[in-house]
C-alpha cells in the first residue's frame, strides 16, 4: 500500500512520534537528516531512549536541535543487563526538560534477548516512572500481547497513566484493550506493507482521536522507501497512507495526529 505523494511533497506539520536518531548519527552529522524532515513538513521529532547508559547521548541530540524531543527508558530488549527495578533512576532522568516519555518499554518474546521476568519487572517500573511524572508511557510489543495486556490491566487498576502502543502490529485484541485505558495508537511504515491487511483491518477500527504516526527509522522503511535506511522524513508516506484508508485528505490527517500527538505529549512544544 503506497502514499500518493513524496516526502517533499508532504503536508505540513507532522510529527514522527518514535525515531532513533543516536542510530542515524552513525552513519554521520544528524544536521542534514533534520533539515530533510523539516523540508518534508515533520516539524517535530522524538528520538527515543533504549538504554540509561545511553541517555546522556540522546538527550544531546534533543538539546541540539529545537524540533527533537527525548524519552528515556529501557527496551525490553536491554531489560536483562539494564532494567530497571523501580522507577527511582527513571524519574530522576525524566526531570529534564527535554524529556517528553517514558520508555521504549514493554514486552518481546519474539527474540528472547532478555528473560521474561526481567522485562516484566523493568516494565511494571516504567509504568510506576509514567504514573508518577504524568509522562507517556511507550511500549514495544512483540509477540507477548496476553502479558502486555494483564501487566497494563494490572498496573492500570492501581493508578492511570497515559501511553502509546508503538510501531503497533498486533491484533484488535491489543488494540482494544490499549485503546479502553485511554491509550493511542502508533503506526509505522509496516502498515504501508503489501502484506499487513490485517494490521489495516484493524487500525480501520481505531478513533482518529487515538492515531499518531511515527517512522521507528532507522528501521522500516515505508513503501516506497521500503529496504532503504528509513529516516523521519519518511513519515509522510505512512501518513498518506493512512489518511487514504481513513478517506481523509491528507493535510487534515496531517493535522489531526499532530494534534493527537501533542495532547498525548503534554510536555513537548509546538515549534
């Protein structure tokens, strides 16, 4: 499923909810990979934390460039050498002002990187980081939607807390049950993909009230950038993508999960 209009030619005023410029800085100087989402209408930008060792690299980033954001946490991935048992470290870390979330955190089952209660553990302290500083919570979810949905459930009957279900692939069973405690829901270039109808399917039936885009680039390039480096320009062939499912024109879906994104991230500044 592919955008009908380049990146250049994208409406203004996207936001990529969820990308990893500390990975991009690899490959050189982050100034040009800024400009060219600027020069495609993404005005804001939130690269994420996956590890506390990591923070101060990516809170660098974000104090360089007035349009990044930062979050800080612990994937699931780290959880087994970096997680977190409380939220002491965490809420420490989110008092700085560039700081608009909590994680990536959640659950992976799918590469076994790290044991299972060691991601439970450091999930259930992200949670506690969320509902204590009032921060989005963003969760990574792989292969583990029972456990995600009871340990949210959980953790949601002791104290709301706000949050988005990240890069979503799953089914409308995670849907709805993120959606029922208030959570959004964010789409990357995977719902552009030739063979995720049923990812489609199910995002048909999500509130455009609910909906933010994001790029997770360096990963997952859209259609038609697909097994290409994925940057944050390139979240606007995910929005046009999925502002032609939702028949909308696409400078209102543009709009729309802006707006979206900055109700969920209170803390993060227009431009």
């Amino acid at each position: 499923m592919a955008a009908s209009v380049s990146s250049e030619e994208a409406a203004p005023g996207l936001v990529d909810s969820h990308c990893h410029l500390d990975y991009l800085a690899k490959d050189g100087d982050l100034g040009p990979v800024v400009e060219r989402a600027q020069a495609a209408g993404v005005g804001t930008l939130v690269t994420i934390c996956t590890k506390i060792s990591e923070f101060d690299t990516i809170r660098a980033i974000a104090e360089r460039f007035p349009s990044v954001f930062c979050s800080v946490g612990v994937h699931p991935h780290e959880a087994g050498q970096e997680g977190q048992q409380d939220a002491g470290r965490l809420l420490e870390l989110a008092a700085y002002e560039k700081v608009v979330g909590i994680g990536e955190t959640g659950l992976d089952y799918y590469y076994e990187h790290s044991p299972r209660e060691a991601q439970q553990v450091s999930f259930r302290a992200h949670i506690e980081a969320s509902r204590k500083t009032g921060l989005p919570l963003i969760v990574h979810a792989r292969d583990a939607d029972d456990d995600t949905v009871a340990i949210l459930q959980e953790e949601y009957a002791k104290g709301p807390f706000p949050g988005v279900i990240h890069c979503f692939t799953a089914g409308p069973e995670l849907a709805r049950a993120a959606l029922d405690i208030g959570f959004y829901i964010s789409l990357a270039g995977i719902v552009t993909f030739k063979s995720a109808q049923a990812l489609r399917d199910t995002v048909a039936e999500v509130p455009l009230d609910r909906l933010l885009v994001e790029t997770d680039s360096p990963y997952l390039a859209p259609v038609p950038k697909r097994g290409k480096t994925n940057e944050p320009a390139n979240v606007a062939y995910t929005a046009a993508a999925l502002a032609a499912l939702k028949d909308m024109p696409e400078e209102d879906f543009a709009a729309l999960t802006t707006d979206n994104f900055f109700q969920l991230f209170s803390r993060a500044r227009r431009a």
